[in-house]
C-alpha cells in the first residue's frame, strides 16, 4: 500500500512515467506503463528486474534488435471478431506487419535464449499458427495491396481488365491526336480520368465538333471533358469489370477474415508478448539514461544502498556538475534514520532519493545505485512531505501533518517505511518536538523503517539515546560555509544557523545578541558539533589523500612489473634472433671460403682470378662485420672514469692504471683490460639505425605482421569498448596507418555513439564518417589518421 494518493507526483514518478512513455514504440507498450504499480510479489519483481537488465545488456551491446513495426492492430481485432464482418485490406497489412515482428523477435530470443533466458521465456506464449501468416502473405503484396494470385477469378478479371484499359486507352490516344491536329484541344493538356472513365479535354466552342458525352468540365467552364462515342462502351464494360473485381477481392477479404477470427485466442497472447517487449524496451532505455543497475534484491525489509543517485537529478545536472551519491545502510535492529543539518544542505533530496529509488525498486524498474548494494521489500510505503494545506477541509499545514502522522500510526508495522520531511515543523518548537519525538517512539515501537529530517534538538538527542535509530548529517563546509550534500551515518548535524546569518550580512552586534538569547549551552553544543564536522572532514579529506596515493603506488608497481616483463622478453627474442641471424651468417661464411678455395684450385690461382675472388671475400667481410659504437674523442681514460669495452654494452669503473693496463670493476667482477681496448661511456654514440631497431624493431615487426585494419566490436558491452578503441588507434598510429575502420553495426546506435565521442578526444585522429552505404553504411565508421 502506499499513501497519499499523490505519493507518485510527491516524489516525482509521474515525471519518470512520461519518459517510459517516451521511449515505447506503440500503443500497447504505452498501455503497460500506464499500469505500472507498486508491487511486494518478490518472484514476479525478481522476474520484471532481470528483464530490465537482459534489455538493458542488449541495448549495451548493440544489438540488432528487431524493434520495427510495433504496431497495436486492437482495433481491427476487434471488427475481425464479429461475426460476417470483413477486415479492409489496410487492416491485413497492419496485422501482418505486426505478426512478423512478433515473430522475428521470438526468432531473435531463441537463439539467445542462454544470454537472455527472462526475456526467451516470454516468448512461450507465442503460438502463431503459421497458415495465418502464410494466408495474409500470400494474398498480400508489400505494399498492402491484393496479390492478381489471391484467387483464379480475379487473376482472370484483372487480366481482361488490363486488356481493356489498354484497347480504350490506344483508341482515345488515337482520337486526341486528331483533336489536337484539329485545333480543338487546349494547349497543354492531356487525356485524363473523370468519373472512372478516360475522356478528353476540349475547348468549349468545339465541344460540337467531337462525337461523344460531356462527362465534366472545368471550374471556369471553358473546357469540357468529353468521352468520345467510340469507346462508349468500353468504358461500360471497364466499370463492370471493376465492380466484379471489388467482388472478388472482398470475398477473399471474408476468407481470411474468418481465418483470422477462428485463431483470435493464439493471436491475442502474442500481442501481450509484443507490448511486453515494447515496455521492457522503454524500461532498458531509461535504465541506460540514468546508469541505472539490478542491486541483490530481499524478500523482506531492508535497505543498504551504495552510490545511490536520484535519477532526476542525475539528468538535469548532466554535462553541468556531478551528483553527489548517497549511501545509506539500515540494518534491522536500526532501522530508522534521522537526518538533521542546515538548510538548503540535502535533507530532503535524500528523503526523496530513498523514496523514489525504492518505489521504482518495487515498480520493476532498475534503479541508478552500486550492484553490490541490497533492496528490500516493503509491503507499505508512506510519505510526509511538502506543504499539505487544504482550504476545502479547512487544514492548516501542521494539522495536515497530524493527520498524517495520525493514518501513520494506525497503519504502520514492520513492513512499512515511512518517509518523514521536517518532522514537528509548522508549531512552536517546544510542542512540536515534543510531539514529534512521541510519534517517533511509537513507529519505532511497531518496528517501523523509516528516514526522517528535523532541525529538532530534542530528536536528535532521542535518536543518540534509542537503540533502533540513528542520527545522520548533511555535511557542510563551514570555511566556504556551502553545503557538500554528503550523508554521514552516526552523528546529528548542526544547522549552521550562526554561520549562515553571518555570511548572508547580518552585523556582528546582531549575532552577539542571538547567541545570548539562545544561550551559552544550546550554542556551545552547536560549536562542538561543527568542530566534530570540521575534524571528520579533514581526516576524510586526509584518508583520501592517502588512498589516492596508494592507488597510485600500486598501479606505478604494476606498470614497473609489467615493464620488467616485457624488458625480459624481448631481450630473449632479441638474443634469439641474433643467435639465428650468426648461424645463417656462419653457415653463409663457410660456404663462401669452401667456394672460394674451390675457384682457387680449379683455376690454379692465377693471379686476376684470385683479386676478384679477394674482393668479392672482402665485401663479405663488410657484410659480417659487427657494428660498433663510434668514439668522438680519444680523451685519456683516468681512475674513477666508467668505461666500455669497445663494441660492448657493458660499463664498468676504472678501480686503477698500469702500464697501459687497468683494472676495471664490472658489478661483482674485476678484470684486467688494456687501456686501447677501452673507450670512456660518455665519448660514445651508438649508430642511430641500430639503436631504432633495439628499441623498436622486433615489437614493431610483430605488431606489422599481426595488424589488421579492421576492429570489430559488435557484441561488446559498452565499457570494454572505450579500452579497445584506444588500443587500436595507438597500434595504427604507431604502425604509420592512414586510415582504420570500426566495425560496431547499426542497432540503436548505442556502440556508434560510444565510439565517436572517444574518437572526438583523440588527438591522433584527423576526421571520421560513415562508411559507403553500399559497404556498411552507418554501421561501419571510417577514420582518418594524421
């Protein structure tokens, strides 16, 4: 039960339902949000969530649903019912129409039924017997119109209706070109119908001249449209066979009429299947609108709710600010909340929010909050909000409040959660608290759930002492003295009341004076708890700080791990291709000297022969030689000085000098190395070309021979997609790509609008659109790199 009458406007549903009624597609989606309501079947909520999300994950995916030609033939259903009544042929189309989208969302389903088995099983109920079908298809062209086929007598009477449209239409063409030649025809016109009948214009001064019957003329009477005596009668014969034709096609329109009206009982169920579909659409829609998730749902009270949005609020602010998430966690031996804090703070946001999301819970709808957070069932829902004055029952606001409180009281049990705005307000405070701390007693008594705001002492005193409810607070920055519309669980808030007075430019004479009327020990509680605030908030500020870091530390570890593992890796498949690249050397090198020594034999070494086979050894020796750094300077090596051995990677330090020897420290290892095989670290350069190839070439090589132009992303769920666009255009860039393509099919649009906002923040891209329409189109985009 949920009260007032007005609940759903109070907190704003109405709002939602509209834009449910947005997003359906035909009258019979509309038709099932207009009956949404509050349920506590916890099987039939449980069912209605899980097909909001598998919907949901269909949109994600961008799939390509068959969301076309839902239509609500329920009128035509409803003529084809009554006995020897006959559906026109515009309603057979719409019916058909229909029955294949029915039919082609069934087919869709089936072969997901594992992905999305809530939504497969609604489709049970579709039973359309294929000769109905197959009867209106076959009868049906595409464009709604009587197939000549339909029967054998209107194949027959269309044909010698062709034929005789054709003999009248050559003989009036005949008869016009005389006219013309005869000057009897205006200029500018042509033979045309009037009545049915081809006739002919001409000028109202010859109309004499012309064997025939006037069948119309123009609106200034000088012209006259004229059927000439010659085909008189076959016009005649044209209107006989039109009315025979009608006929025909209206007893074939009978027939299948009667087909339709014996199979009304399996056809009305698919029609509840297809507006099903249409409102679980709509539902799936909003649900991506607002980030809306399926929480861990109980069959009984609860409510522990993590990064909880209003879903309003979340739409208007969108693009402008981010809303503050809200969470709120009631156990069951503290099941009731109050909120206190300064005003324009957040209190009733947060009363709404709980009220809103855990309505929309129980309508069917996913709600805009952490997966990992729990929603329970209430089997009543009560509110108390707003100015309730009524002039017609002669209520002030605070009577309406005690009415309430009073239908609250007589209803409310462990079942219900009530939503309490400004407890007590609306009288002096002294009776107001009072009896506000009273009403609160007695909920908690009847094992009430429930979130209540007050500015109240005396409540926030009563929920410090009371076991089953807690305090809670609004936190407020008291430097820049704005609210930061965070809840904080387990202290009462201050209302800042001082603060506020102050900032809005009331003078300090003014302030002195209200402290002294309040008193030293109602502002000094009013301090402590502002300190408490002031101190909580800096130590959250502080921790987050601290978490931030550690984040950051952990994710600079994992990048430093990852980096060692790609450093390991591809100093192995670097060793591994110079080891093969020396043995192909090697092998090249000893098949060239046993040529060459053989060329000497047979040739008996004769003195040209043997300089050609010289040079042609010598250009092997350039080709086998090993590349070596280039020293810029001979500068004199002294101890302390880190140097290489020339040709090598390694550094070492110079430990001491003699006699043109040094010893030379390379980490555990001294050795003994004569000074001209040395070079100091900083007088050399490496050869830029092999430089390139060491820190690029083997990955860059592999990246060439394994990338493809093309990234598929259909199917994927919307948040992978932003990681595996990024990756691709990185890989492209790197590898001196033009263009790419990203393959993310047509759908929704869901996939397509996703990648080209990511496309729009990279800086590497210089343009994009859609692809030829004869390759894809709008399911395929095209991007040009710089």
């Amino acid at each position: 039960m949920v009260y007032p009458a007005e609940f759903e406007s109070k907190i704003g549903f109405d709002q939602i339902r509209q834009r449910l009624l947005n997003y359906c597609l035909c009258p019979l989606g509309v038709r099932r949000v207009e009956e949404i309501e509050f349920r506590t079947d916890f099987d039939l909520l449980q069912k209605l969530l899980r097909q909001n999300l598998e919907f949901k994950l269909i949109l994600e995916k961008d799939e390509e649903f068959p969301a076309i030609n839902f239509i609500d033939p329920g009128d035509y259903l409803k003529t084809a019912a009554i006995e020897d009544s006959f559906l026109e042929e515009e309603g057979f189309h719409t019916i058909l129409l229909s029955l294949q989208a029915i039919l082609a969302c069934k087919q869709f389903l089936a072969t997901r039924s594992e992905i999305y088995p809530e939504l497969f099983s609604l489709s049970h109920v579709v039973n359309i017997p294929k000769s109905v079908v197959q009867a209106i298809e076959s009868k049906f062209d595409d464009k709604g119109q009587v197939r000549d086929s339909a029967s054998a007598d209107l194949g027959r009477i269309r044909k010698r209706l062709r034929e005789e449209q054709g003999r009248v239409k050559r003989l009036v063409d005949q008869i016009f070109r005389q006219a013309i030649e005869h000057g009897w025809v205006p200029e500018a016109v042509s033979t045309t119908i009037r009545d049915g009948r081809l006739v002919i214009p001409i000028s109202a001064e010859h109309k004499r001249k012309l064997q025939g019957f006037i069948v119309d003329e123009s609106s200034t009477g000088q012209t006259v449209y004229m059927e000439p005596a010659e085909v008189l009668e076959a016009n005649n014969e044209i209107r006989d066979l039109h009315h025979a034709e009608r006929r025909e096609i209206v007893k074939i329109l009978r027939d299948l009429t009667r087909l339709v009206r014996e199979h009304l009982p399996d056809l009305i169920p698919a029609y509840d299947f297809l507006s099903i579909i249409d409102f679980t659409r709509a539902k799936a829609k909003f649900s991506l609108d607002i980030g809306a998730e399926l929480p861990e749902v109980k069959p009984y009270p609860y409510l522990n709710w993590m990064q909880a949005r209003h879903p309003l609020l979340f739409l208007s602010l969108r693009g402008k600010r981010e809303v503050v998430p809200l969470t709120i966690d009631l156990p069951e031996e503290q099941s009731f909340l109050l909120i206190s804090g300064p005003n324009a703070g957040g209190k009733s946001v947060c009363l709404k929010t709980v009220g809103l999301l855990q309505y929309m819970a129980q309508c069917g709808l996913l709600v805009p909050m952490h997966d990992r957070s729990t929603v329970g069932i209430f089997k009543n829902i009560f509110l108390d909000i707003g100015d309730q004055q009524s002039l017609e029952n002669d209520l002030s606001t605070y009577s309406s409040h005690l009415k309430n409180m009073a239908y609250f009281l007589e209803n409310a049990n462990e079942q219900t959660l009530v939503l309490l705005d400004e407890l007590g307000a609306g009288t002096d405070p002294n009776f107001g608290g009072g009896i506000a701390e009273a009403i609160l007693d007695q909920l908690l008594k009847q094992g009430t759930w429930g979130v209540a705001t007050t500015h109240y002492y005396n409540l926030k005193l009563f929920a410090g002492k009371h076991s089953r409810i807690r305090n809670g607070a609004m936190q407020f920055d008291s430097k820049k003295l704005e609210p930061l519309f965070q809840l904080e669980i387990g202290k009462p808030g201050s209302s800042f009341a001082i603060e506020i007075a102050r900032k809005t430019g009331l003078s300090d004479t003014t302030i002195k004076n209200a402290e002294a009327i309040i008193g030293k020990e109602l502002t000094g509680l009013e301090s402590l708890m502002k300190s408490v605030a002031d101190e909580k908030q800096a130590l959250g500020m502080r921790l987050r700080e601290i978490q931030a870091k550690e984040k950051q530390l952990s994710e600079s570890l994992k990048r430093y791990e990852k980096l060692a593992d790609e450093l390991s890796s591809k100093k192995k498949e670097i060793i591994d291709k110079a080891k093969n690249e020396a043995s192909l050397l090697l092998r090249e090198t000893n098949r060239e000297i046993e040529k060459t020594i053989r060329h000497i034999r047979e040739n008996k070494a004769e003195k040209k022969e043997t300089k050609r086979v010289r040079e042609g050894l010598q250009g092997l020796v350039q080709k086998v030689k090993p590349v070596v750094r280039e020293v810029i300077s001979n500068e004199k090596i002294a101890v302390g000085d880190s140097v290489r051995l020339v040709g090598q990677e390694v550094s070492g330090k110079v430990i001491s000098i003699k006699d043109e020897i040094a010893l030379v420290q390379f980490g555990d290892l001294r050795s003994q190395i004569k000074l001209k095989k040395l070079v100091r670290s900083d007088q050399v350069i490496s050869n830029p070309t092999i430089s390139r190839v060491k820190s690029l070439g083997v990955d860059v090589i592999s990246k060439q021979t394994t990338f493809v132009g093309t990234l598929d992303i259909r199917g994927k769920r919307v948040e992978e997609v932003n990681a595996l666009v990024d990756q691709f255009l990185d890989n492209a860039l790197l590898l001196g790509q033009a263009e790419v393509r990203i393959l993310h099919g047509k759908g929704e649009g869901v996939l397509r609008k996703v990648v080209r906002e990511q496309l729009k923040l990279n800086r590497g891209v210089a343009s994009f659109a859609d692809e030829h329409v004869d390759r894809g189109g709008d399911g395929i985009t095209v991007v040009v790199l710089k």
